[in-house]
C-alpha cells in the first residue's frame, strides 16, 4: 500500500516526520534509483525500495496472521529454556518471524494465534482486551452444585505479588456428563493458569483444557497444523478489539 514518503521514512525510525520532509526537499531520498524532491510523493514500503542518503530501508514485512492447533506438551514462546519443542517447531512453511499472541500452558492444547502484527497482539493480549475466548474443559470428580454456583458467581484466586481477584467465567455449561465431565467454558480475562486456578478453588483437578475459539476466530484443523487467516478473520478479529474497546 502506497502511503506518504515522509511517513514511511518516519516509521522506519530514520528521522522525525518533519526531518523526513527536509531530507526529501533537499534531495537525499531516492525512490527506485530516482531522487524524489516532491512533498507529496508516495512510495509503497513493502514493494519499492527507499533510499536515504544512499542507504536502503528496510522493507516492512507483510502482516502475517496464523493459526496453530497447539497439542499438549508444547510451550507457546519462540524458545525455552528447558529445551522443551515450541510451537514455532510447528510453522513449517510461514517464512515471517511471527510471535504467539498470548499463551496457552504446556499441558494445554488448541487454538493459539502468532502474528507480526504487534500492534494488533497487543490490543488482544491487554486482560482489559475483554475479546472472549471459549474452552473445553475436563474436570476430576463431579462438582456440586454448590461449586457450580461459586464458580458461575466468582472465586477469588491469586493474580500475582499476593494480590487476589475475583473471577468468574462469562459463560459456562456442562457438555458431556460423566464421572469426569466436560464444560465448555468463555472467558473475557486473561489471567495466567485462570481456569486450572478457578477449579482447583472449589476442589477439582482440570484433567484437560483445549482452546476452540478466539474472538471470531474458531479451531477447524488437526492438533499440530497451522494455517494463516483469511482477510475476512483479520477483519472481523481488528474489529472485535475495536468493538469491545468501545464498549468498555
């Protein structure tokens, strides 16, 4: 996309807007082999190539957004100290750095979102983001009702420094019933280790969790496949940040 020179040079973190502007009027910008002298003038930072004083900028990668069905016993950052395989093992073939939006713990599984687009993984990963996110969860031991009722209402769990929260999940429904049930369960925060901590509160162990929704996007591949997301998923994921930024 073609935008303003003075902007592009700007981002690139070269000089100030305005002594982007006075670098172009005294001649030192050259755009594909030609000096550019013209204010107005637009270059496209992915495609054309940008010189400064002789010197080449770099080309703006291309927004990447892809989609991992992470399996259990991966951890979801680009290394690991212990060695451990990491969910980059699984991008065979996405030639962009990308990073994980988020996390999901090494025990659990499903869907995780990597981008290069730092602006919009920022926006999601904010707790006050409030962009939902749906799991399936298998607990040890059938809850009371009166667990149930602390969980739908709120429990308090530790959130770090010895500060407590109370949470609560936005949405929650049994959907296997069996001696250790499943519940599907929407989240709009967060918190680090949230659903295994809200169980451990009234008494159960969280025996698996698996992510199958973000926002607009849901999980439709195979445990250790990726794919990138359409332009339609972007759109509709930009706009669920916007929508819940207006709301809050």
């Amino acid at each position: 996309m073609e935008e303003r020179l003075q902007k592009v040079i700007a981002r690139a973190g070269i000089a100030s807007r305005r002594k982007a502007e006075e670098l172009i009027a005294s001649g030192r910008v050259a755009v594909n082999g030609q000096t550019v002298t013209e204010l107005g003038s637009k270059a496209d930072p992915a495609r054309d190539h940008i010189r400064v004083d002789g010197k080449l900028l770099p080309a703006r990668e291309r927004p990447v957004y892809v989609l991992v069905n992470k399996p259990k016993g991966y951890v979801s950052t680009v290394s690991d100290p212990e060695g451990r395989p990491t969910v980059m093992s699984l991008l065979a073939g996405i030639k962009v750095r990308v990073y994980p939006v988020g996390r999901l713990d090494y025990a659990s599984e499903g869907l995780l979102l990597l981008t290069n687009d730092g602006q919009l993984a920022q926006q999601l990963m904010k707790a006050s983001s409030h962009v939902p996110k749906t799991y399936l969860v298998k607990i040890s031991g059938q809850p009371t009702e009166q667990a149930l009722l602390r969980l739908r209402t709120g429990v308090s769990i530790e959130v770090g420094q010895g500060r407590r929260m109370t949470i609560r999940p936005a949405k929650m429904r049994l959907i296997r019933k069996a001696a250790n049930p499943w519940y599907e369960i929407t989240l709009i925060e967060g918190r680090n280790r949230q659903i295994r901590r809200m169980f451990e509160q009234v008494g159960h162990h969280v025996e698996k969790i698996k992510r199958v929704r973000y926002g607009p996007i849901q999980l439709d591949i195979a445990p250790g496949r990726h794919r990138q997301l359409t332009l339609e998923e972007v759109i509709r994921l930009k706009g669920a940040v916007r929508a819940e930024k207006l709301s809050a």
